[in-house]
C-alpha cells in the first residue's frame, strides 16, 4: 500500500455491476476506484450499452450480463474466472421496475412485475456472487446499493418497498453464508442504503421529483444527497479499512431520517400559504 492509499485499493480488481450512465451510482463508484488505483471490470446490461459507454468507462474491460438471463449470468462467471485469479471485490448496483399508469395502487400489483422486479434488483446479487464466488479473494467485499428505509410507504415507490427489503435480507444471509465456507471466510457483504438521488433509473418512478424535492428539504443541512456520497461510502465498504462492518446496511441520507419535524417542513405541510401567519397565543387574562 502507498502512503497515499489509505483505503488500500490501489491494485485490486473489482466487479461494478450495474452501469446506466454517467449519472449511475455504479459509474460514480468505478471512477473513483480507477482514482484510487484499483482494476475495475465494469458489467452493462446490453450490448448497446457498452457501445455507448465504452468511451467513459475507458481503459478498464466492460462485460455484457442481462442477469434476468442465468446462462448470461453463467457465461459471465466464466469469463471472469478465466481473465482474472483474483477478485476482490462487487458492486451491485442494480435495479428494475415496471411502474404502470393504469395500477391501481400496491394491492394492484401484478404478479409477474413484482417477481420481476424481485429478480432483477435483488436476487442478482445473490446470482452474481455465486457465479464469482471461486475467484473472490479470502478478503473480498461485497456491496449493494439499497435505499435508506423499507419501513416507510413511499406510495409512489410502490413494489419496490419490498424487493428492496429483501435485497437488504440477502445481505445477511450471503455475509452469513460466504463467512463459513471455503475460501470464503473473510469474505464481508454490506449494504449502502441511500436516500434519494438524482440518476436516470430513479427519474422513472411516478411523482419522483417531488419526492426528491421534498427529500432535499427534509435533510439536515437542506441539500439534496449527492450521488457522489453514496459513491464514497461503498468504497469505503469495499476497502479494508471497513474490515470490521459486514451483514450491515450503512444509511447515507444526510439525516433525512431523523428530520421529518423539521421547523420548515412542517411550516410548509400545515400552511403552504406563506402569508397565511401562526394564531396569535391566546390572552391568559381573557381565558
């Protein structure tokens, strides 16, 4: 390690699944892996992906995997296992729903787009650590993207609730699991659960600007969270210097969790009407 890599990264190659655009958390998180030194194999969902990709995500390779698909999923473990000895590490930063116009809230959902959406965004991470799991190092990490609550109905995010609390159960279970077997016994899974962010796949939820909008005025500092945070906290998850953090869910939110009473946004809730003013106390002498 040099002195300059604090986080110890410089030289290890890493898996980053999950690349849209350069606005995607996955895109974020490989550049600054290639910052800090580290080998990344970038996975895109289409071969039209790569096609316009290419160009960014220069000088590392970029693999083609549409993990719905288990032979491609397969195919690409293979491929891996044979142009790399050694992984070191994964980002899961996948995700897919099909929102309807026409449904009928979340009782309505269909049941072939809920199993869909828990298959692309969270059973494959489950299939994509499988399929690399004889090349991971004894030290590996493993790190998903997830969102900062499940306990809370955000209507408009609808199906996606639940598929995302179970991509935060199959954190457990893999760091459970790859902790006991094999060549896996240092091998940690982790989670960042990240509030709002501004990227493409997100722009595709129903009402999700208003959502954001009022995420950005309900964290602490009153700006929204930047993707580049969430991008900072996985690399820290995938470095050894979170040696000790595995089977855990990180929130990065820029406490919008503890501030839903904030003084402004209950203003606004209550009296979206600036000019309309707070009751006068009432006179103790009148009473």
């Amino acid at each position: 390690m040099s002195a300059g890599d604090w986080l110890g990264l410089e030289g290890r190659t890493v898996v980053v699944a999950g690349v849209a655009n350069r606005r995607s958390v996955g895109f974020h998180v490989g550049k600054r892996l290639q910052e800090a030194g580290a080998k990344v194999i970038w996975v895109v969902h289409t071969e039209e992906r790569r096609a316009e990709l290419a160009e960014r995500l220069s000088p590392d390779p970029v693999h083609v995997c549409d993990v719905a698909k288990q032979d491609e999923v397969d195919a690409l473990g293979a491929a891996l296992a044979a142009e790399h000895p050694t992984i070191h590490g994964l980002v899961h930063s996948i995700a897919f729903a099909r929102y309807r116009e026409d449904s009928p809230g979340f009782t309505g959902t269909r049941r072939e787009d809920f199993l869909e959406a828990m298959d692309v965004s969270a059973f494959s991470l489950v299939a994509l650590t499988h399929a690399i799991r004889p090349v991971l190092a004894a030290d590996a990490s493993i790190v998903t993207i997830s969102i900062s609550t499940t306990r809370m109905a955000a209507e408009n995010y609808g199906l996606m609730g639940p598929v995302k609390a179970a991509l935060d159960s199959a954190v457990v279970f893999l760091a459970k699991d790859l902790s006991e077997h094999g060549e896996g016994d240092g091998v940690r899974c982790n989670a960042v659960c990240a509030g709002p962010l501004k990227t493409s796949s997100s722009a595709g939820i129903p009402g999700y600007l208003d959502s954001w909008l009022y995420a950005e005025m309900s964290t602490l500092r009153h700006r929204g969270l930047e993707t580049g945070e969430v991008a900072d906290t996985t690399l820290w998850l995938l470095s050894p210097r979170s040696s000790g953090i595995n089977a855990q869910g990180i929130v990065v939110d820029a406490g919008m969790g503890v501030n839903h009473f904030d003084g402004q946004v209950v203003q606004k809730a209550v009296r979206p009407d600036p000019t309309e003013l707070d009751p006068p106390a009432p006179d103790p002498k009148k009473t």
